[in-house]
C-alpha cells in the first residue's frame, strides 16, 4: 500500500472489512516536497499526511534504519514497523558479464568509467555529481562518466556537461543494464532522498564498487571502506577527491569490486523469505 489514490482505497476497504492492513514504505514523498519546492509548509504538511496514513496500518515494512528511525521520530508507531528484507538477482548482475569491448560502441576510450543509474531528475542531487565529475575533468585526470535513465533533469544536465566525456544512454534494462554494470568501474548514487537503492545492491552485484551519500538509506548496503565509500551530503570536494582516488588507484576499484560481489552474494535472502516478503507488501 502506498499514499496515492489507491492506497486510499485500499485502506478504506481494509477498515470497512476490518482486515489486516501491511504498507511498505520506499519513497520518501516529503523529502521530495522539499527538495523540488523548497517549501518547509508544504514538507511538513506532507509529512503529517504520510504519518497519519501509516498509523492507519498494522504493519509497515521499511527497507533500511535510516528511514525507520526517521518515520519514528515524526511520529510513526514504532511497534508496527518491521525491516524489508533487500534482495538482488545475483544471476542478472554478475561480474560475469563485464565486456571490454562494450564501450567501443558508444565512442568511450578512457580506463575508469564512472556509473549512474537511476531517474535523471534534480532530487537524485546529480547537479552534484556533475559539479564533483567537471572538477576531476578539469584537474586533469582521465575519465568517463554513463548516466543511464530519464527524467526532468536530463537536458539541463546535457547542457552543465557539455564538452565533458558523459555519455546519456537513455532508459536500459535486463541484460543490456547488467552488461553495463558490470562493463563500469565505480558506481556513484550522490541522492540524499532514496530510502533504499536497489541500484546500490545491482551495482555490488556486478561486482564494481560504489560511493554513495551519508544521508538516505543507500549507506547501509554497503560496507565502508571495504565495498565503496561513504561521502558527505552535497560535498562535491569529497566527492569529487574520493572520485580521484579511484582514477589514481584502478586496482582499488577491482579489489573493491571483488569484495562487493562477495558481500552481496553472502547477504542474499532464502526464497522463502522473499516468498513472505512479496506476499506480505
């Protein structure tokens, strides 16, 4: 059950039937408010809103701490909330698929490849990464950088970059994205917003390293220092130095890669869990 129309429905049913009700929580819809209206009023009001719909449930699955906690603190019942357990197919997203020759398609000649994959809109904060991403251009050191997606943000970010090595790849999936991952070097997922990020665990998966935002709940799906590294929210200095230490450092990205594949590989859920998972949200 979510927010909108239909969750409404939902929960009116649920009430009038007086069946148990379970909601997951993935978006982080006030959050958003904020970042694409910069209105407190209009944050807090959805806040209010969010909240009062999910005490309405008996249970709410959230996918990390981070936003477990937050849904507390503004007043969520604590004793309803239960973690959803993350999940990835380790068999779509596999090193196994890296191919050298991939890039030669798409004109890309230089050795690191920094990754994005997501929707390409102003909350996912890629103004940041674009900023961090021009600054080790200009430094002098060799790179690329694939966004693949859409979104509202695409054009204005086409036109911030312009002249840097970035390629847009547009909207992929299945094989194709997997072969994408696993033919990049370092995944970058700068957004502050996300509750979860299953592209965090794809990229692990695939077996290439990953930075992600102290804030949001992207930090816990992986290890620091071990699988990728933690960053300060809209610090494009770390950013982009933690970017260069990969340039400088290529075998840091395999090592790294190896050990994210490991990590993600030991952490995957029993089907049975993902069969009480599934029929619960």
């Amino acid at each position: 059950s979510t927010p909108g129309t239909m969750g409404l429905l939902g929960l009116a049913v649920a009430k009038l039937l007086d069946i148990p009700i379970t909601a997951t929580y993935h978006t982080d819809i006030p959050q958003y408010v904020g970042s694409l209206t910069n209105d407190l009023f209009l944050e807090n009001t959805a806040w209010s809103f969010i909240i009062w719909f999910y005490n309405q449930m008996d249970e709410v699955m959230v996918p990390s701490k981070s936003t477990h906690d937050q849904l507390v603190e503004r007043g969520l019942a604590p004793e309803k909330v239960r973690p959803l357990p993350r999940w990835v197919d380790v068999e779509t997203f596999t090193p196994a698929r890296r191919n050298p020759e991939l890039w030669c398609s798409f004109g890309i000649n230089c050795e690191i490849k920094f990754l994005y994959v997501g929707r390409v809109s102003k909350e996912k904060n890629l103004a940041l990464l674009a900023d961090a991403f021009m600054d080790v251009i200009d430094a002098g050191f060799e790179s690329g950088l694939v966004i693949v997606g859409d979104g509202p943000f695409r054009d204005e970010l086409g036109k911030k970059l312009s002249g840097y090595p970035v390629l847009f790849t547009g909207f992929r999936q299945g094989e194709e994205l997997a072969e994408i991952y696993a033919s990049s070097d370092v995944f970058v997922f700068p957004s502050t917003t996300d509750t979860f990020g299953n592209v965090v665990l794809e990229a692990q998966a695939s077996g290439i390293p990953v930075i992600v935002s102290r804030e949001g709940g992207p930090k816990e799906l992986m290890v620091p220092g071990e699988t990728g590294f933690v960053v300060s929210a809209n610090d494009r200095t770390e950013l982009a130095r933690t970017m260069t230490n990969f340039i400088m450092n290529p075998q840091l990205c395999r090592s790294m890669g190896d050990q994210a594949r490991r990590f993600i590989v030991s952490k995957a859920p029993r089907p049975e869990e993902l069969y009480s998972t599934i029929l619960k949200a």
